[in-house]
C-alpha cells in the first residue's frame, strides 16, 4: 500500500542553511532517502521551496482566482514529502518516525489512493 508522507515543520523550529546543524539534518535525510531505496520502499520524495514562493488557487463562481503565498495559515509549513510502498500502516508509521525534522516539525501520514 502506497503512503505519503507530507513533512512539515516552523521555519524557526528547523536548522539554518549553512549551519553544521543543518548539515547534520542533510545528511540524515540523504541516509534516510537510501534507506528507503534500499528497503524497496521508495516511489518518490522531494523537498519543496519556501512558501513566499508559492501560488494558491481556487475557482469560485466560475471565475479562477490567483493568490501569492499559501492559502491556509499555518505555523508549520509543509516542507517535502514522500511517497513509500509498504506493506501496512505500522510500517509507514515506522518509516515517518525516521525523518529527521520529525524531532521538531510534524509528519502527516496518509493512504494514497491508487486508481
């Protein structure tokens, strides 16, 4: 069963790029993504760029509106994602508990459903 795992996290909360504390944080997403490799659980995974960058939008009336920057507000941003194959929820679950800005961010972990 496919899961994906949506990584988020406070800007304040996370390492400073530059930083041997982000580094260390880097690194362990780099083992991370090979483990995965490894176990044959990895689909896909990326890391997505700030929220200043992003565009929301939604059609109202017919009419499609733009907007900079996220629609919700939040504290935690949503930061990158996984996509992972496994075998149940509790192996999901065993994989989100290895991501290293779990320590201080969230992970939201949700059954994708395959069509």
């Amino acid at each position: 069963m496919q899961y994906m795992l949506l990584i988020y996290g406070a800007p304040e909360a996370e390492p400073q790029y530059g930083t041997p504390a982000f580094d260390a944080m880097m690194a362990g997403y780099a083992a991370f993504s090979k483990r995965l490799v490894d176990d044959g659980a990895m689909r896909s995974g990326e890391g997505l760029q700030g929220v200043e960058t992003a565009t929301s939008l939604r059609v109202r009336g017919g009419k499609v509106e733009t907007m900079d920057g996220p629609f919700a507000t939040t504290k935690e941003h949503l930061g990158g994602y996984y996509v992972i194959d496994v075998p149940d929820l509790d192996a999901a679950l065993k994989y989100a508990a290895m991501i290293p800005s779990a320590s201080y961010g969230t992970v939201e972990v949700r059954p994708v459903m395959v069509y």
